[in-house]
C-alpha cells in the first residue's frame, strides 16, 4: 500500500459514481460518490471566492451530518485546512480554540450557534451556512459563487488542524497532512477488508478522528457507504442499523455501553459482521455483553489524534482476538521502550512508542513537546503498554495518570476493571490522590446502576486486589466526566473530588 502521494480527493477515484457514498441516517437522503464530488466542487468554488486558498485556515463548527462533509471535502480540495470545532463548547472554550487556531474563517449554521459568533469577535469572518434545496454558504446573507478555481490540494497540504484531548495537559494542535489521512483511511479499510458492499455506521462525532477517520473515510477507502446521523440518537440506532444493512460500526465503549442498554426485540441485521472499539479502553466484560448482543466479532482497536487515528486493532476471526488487549500493529510499528527510547523485551512494560505514514510531522508551535515526544523518527504516545511474544498490545494506561504510591506504580486501568465487574457498578475511574506520606493514594469515582455501599465496593477490590492497588475512598457520581470521545479525565476528576469531596 503506497499512499505516500495520495490526496483526501483520491478516495473517489475508481469507484462507481452512482454507487451510494453518504446517506443520512435520519431521512434516508443519499449523495452519490459522483454528486458528493460535484457538490465539494461547487463548493470550493464559494470559498475560494471569499478568499481561500491553499494554506488558509478554516474553522467548522457544523453539526454532525453530510453538510459538515462536503464542507471539509470542499476546503482541503482548495490545499486549505479544516480546524473542526464541537458544536457543545461554550463561548470561553470557542474564544481559546480561536485565539489559538486563527482561522481565517468560522463556518456555522445560519441563525444559530451565537456563542460561537460571540467568541469569533471582529477577529474572524464568520460565514453562514445556509440549507434550502442545496447547500449555501453566505457573506452578509448574500450566496456566493463564482467560476471554477484551478487550484487544488496535494499530498502535502494540512488537511486537518486538530488539539489533542487536554486530558493531561494544555491542548496542543496536531497538524495531519492529506497523506497522513489517506495511509491512515487506507490501512483501515485493508484490515478489516471493507469493500464496495459495506455499509458503515459513523455513530462518533466527525470533529475528531475516530468518526472521521474510520468510520467515513476508512469506508469510502473501501468504495463503501457510510450512514451518518444528523443527532446521535441510542433509540434511533437500532432501527437504523436494520434499514441501512449496516455491516459493521464502530464506537467508544461509553457509546456502545448505551447502545447495548437500548437494544430492541428484532437486534441486529444479518448484514452485520463486526463492531470496533476504540478511543479508551474496552473491559473484557462490555466485549463479551457486546458479542452475546449483537452475534459478531467486538474488535477493540488503538488510536490517537496525532497518528491519523489507527495505530493497532483486535483482527477479525479466524485470527485472535484477546479481551483487554487494543491487538496488534494496524497502521504503524509499535515497539515498548524506556525513558532513553531504548526498547524493552517482549513481556516487558514502559512507554508506547510508533512510527508510520499516518503519523503526524510535529506539533506546531510547541518544540518543547515535540522534543519531549519525537525521537529518531518514532513518536512517545505518553501510553504505558505490554507487548507479548504474539505481537498483541496491552495498556496500562497514560504515563502521567500513573498512580504512584510509595514507589509502587498502579495501573488505573486494573482497578477500574474490577469495580466495572461489580453487578451494582455501571461506569468507573480512578485516579491518583495527593498524600504526603505515600505521595499518592488510591482514589475512585463510580456510577451505581443498583445498590452498594462505598464499605462494599472497598472490600470487593480487596478480594482481587493487593492491598496496595485498594481505592482508599470511592465516591458515588451521577456521571463521570468525559470528553466528547469518551475518554476519562482522571486527574482534573480527582483533583475536583479532592477539593470538594461531595
């Protein structure tokens, strides 16, 4: 597979222009690989009007949906970038992505999203996006369009401008090239063999990678269709699924735990033949719940924002797939190494590091984290992992979420396993808790599903835990906070419970 001079553009050639590329989940509504290519054209057309053009920076701040793909289609065809934004954010999260991004453009829904309007100031043209019959984008209300532009995107060009998650730090912004995004798209529909009869389910939001990545582009990689919901809805979904013949979809295990939850009498269709998991771990328990369910394969994959999303998976049967492993290299080498980059024997634990097509170049503007986490080509994920003699990755989780208590290092992860096994416990995490003594003690949250007591859950991870690995307070939340991915916050959670114990 070379896709070492492959733009985003790329992934339509080849493929039938009448066959189904998008459809909305909701009304049924369908773009054809031709028409999808016709509309981004026209598209980019009224961009480059309003002054786009190769290395411009665009902010989307668009609803789930096609219209946000034709969109960022349109924008990387000019060379230009895409700094996707979540439409949830509040006008303070809006104005620090801003300030940070400087896009040269904000797109958002006419007449909506003020406090993303409110943030962009004088400082950023704002340009409505408008739906009658046909997607328009509008300069003082006025539709813009003007003659074809010649200029088009290459290889090189930054598609995408993303931040990372901020779960451990300030977020950094990850610059993904077109060809980043294509070796990534590609290695995706490989290994899980998608072609032109599969039928995706995007269920993750398309702002960051997993929906983005694996969900859309990975499918069209394939010469697939992809069903893409306006609104997320768990009830919605099922439905769906049957209506679209939907083969396979992939998840966050927050997501695919509600799914499950919601399930109906009728269940799954027979077209489907596998499900993913990725953005934070999957526990063996949610796998087995989530085959018994839907009656195929759950692969449980690896991925991050700086390597384009897929950097290893769980493979489909007749391969081995091993519960509470993220699986084997998918898209990039994988190697275990020490603080000197030196690496470690298969068996043994420290950093995950990778190198690959799909991984990023750098962070920008931030050399300090770029000399903390690239070294003679290979990238720090900041992930504490296992590589066994078969190749398959097992995490421990991040270094800097650690638990460090008198000298003994805890895996967050382990614990939460156990708690999510309790009958009563529905969500988990846990976290480091400051302590002069032993420099850390152990701390957990949970959500209850059924009854217990914190006495309860403590004496339940003493049975299958050492003494030292036992939550010393658990503390009873509604819900436990979670990025728009699913993944935990578990120091910002534990420095709040600290402060405000109830």
């Amino acid at each position: 597979m070379n896709t070492a001079g492959e733009r985003l553009h790329d992934l339509f050639i080849g493929t039938d222009p009448d066959r189904a590329a998008l459809v909305t989940a909701e009304s049924g509504e369908m773009l054809t690989y031709g028409r999808l290519q016709e509309v981004a054209v026209a598209l980019a057309e009224r961009l480059a009007a309003l002054g786009v053009a190769r290395g411009s920076r665009v902010a989307l701040v668009v609803p789930n949906g096609p219209d946000f793909l034709l969109l960022l289609f349109a924008i990387v065809s000019l060379g230009a970038t895409a700094a996707p934004l979540n439409p949830a954010y509040k006008r303070d999260e809006y104005e620090f992505f801003l300030d940070d991004l400087k896009p040269q453009l904000l797109l958002v829904p006419l007449d909506d999203l003020q406090s993303a309007r409110d943030a962009a100031g004088t400082n950023v043209s704002v340009i409505d996006i408008a739906r009658n019959d046909e997607l328009e984008l509008l300069s003082n209300r006025v539709a813009v369009n003007v003659p074809t532009t010649s200029d088009t995107g290459t290889a090189e060009d930054v598609a995408l401008l993303l931040h990372t998650s901020g779960t451990t730090s300030r977020p950094k912004q990850v610059p993904l090239l077109q060809r980043n995004l294509m070796s990534s798209a590609r290695t995706i529909a490989d290994f899980y063999g998608l072609g032109t009869d599969d039928v995706s389910y995007c269920a993750m939001p398309l702002f960051h990678v997993h929906g983005l990545v694996a969900s859309t582009f990975g499918a069209l990689a394939g010469g697939g269709t992809v069903v893409v919901p306006r609104r997320f809805a768990p009830r919605a979904f099922w439905p769906q699924l049957r209506r679209y013949g939907v083969t396979w979809f992939s998840a966050g295990p927050t997501l695919h735990q509600t799914i499950l939850e919601r399930a109906d009498a009728e269940g799954p269709p027979d077209t489907l033949r596998f499900a993913r998991s990725c953005s934070s771990a999957l526990t063996p328990a949610l796998m087995e719940r989530a085959e018994r369910i839907l009656g195929v394969p759950m692969l449980e994959a690896y991925g991050m924002t700086e390597a384009s999303h897929q950097m290893a998976s769980n493979p489909l049967p007749p391969h081995d797939r091993k519960p509470g492993s993220v699986g084997v290299a998918a898209g990039s080498e994988i190697r275990i190494v020490d603080a000197r980059g030196k690496t470690m024997p298969a068996g043994s634990s420290g950093e995950v590091a990778i190198k690959g097509p799909g991984v990023t170049l750098g962070y920008l503007n931030n050399a300090q984290a770029n000399a903390d986490s690239f070294f003679d080509g290979w990238f720090r994920t900041g992930d504490r992992g296992v590589l066994d003699a078969e190749g398959y990755l097992r995490l421990e989780g991040r270094l800097k979420e650690m638990i460090l208590r008198g000298g003994e290092n805890i895996s967050p992860y382990e614990i939460e396993e156990v708690l999510l096994k309790h009958p009563a416990v529905t969500d988990a995490i846990c976290f480091g808790v400051d302590d002069e003594k032993y420099g850390e003690r152990v701390g957990a949250a949970i959500t209850l599903g059924g009854v217990a007591t914190e006495r309860e859950l403590i004496e339940y991870c003493r049975e299958r835990l050492a003494a030292f690995k036992v939550p010393e307070v658990v503390h009873v939340l509604d819900a436990i906070p979670r990025t728009a991915t699913g993944k935990v916050q578990r120091k910002r959670v534990g420095e709040t419970l600290s402060k405000d114990p109830k």
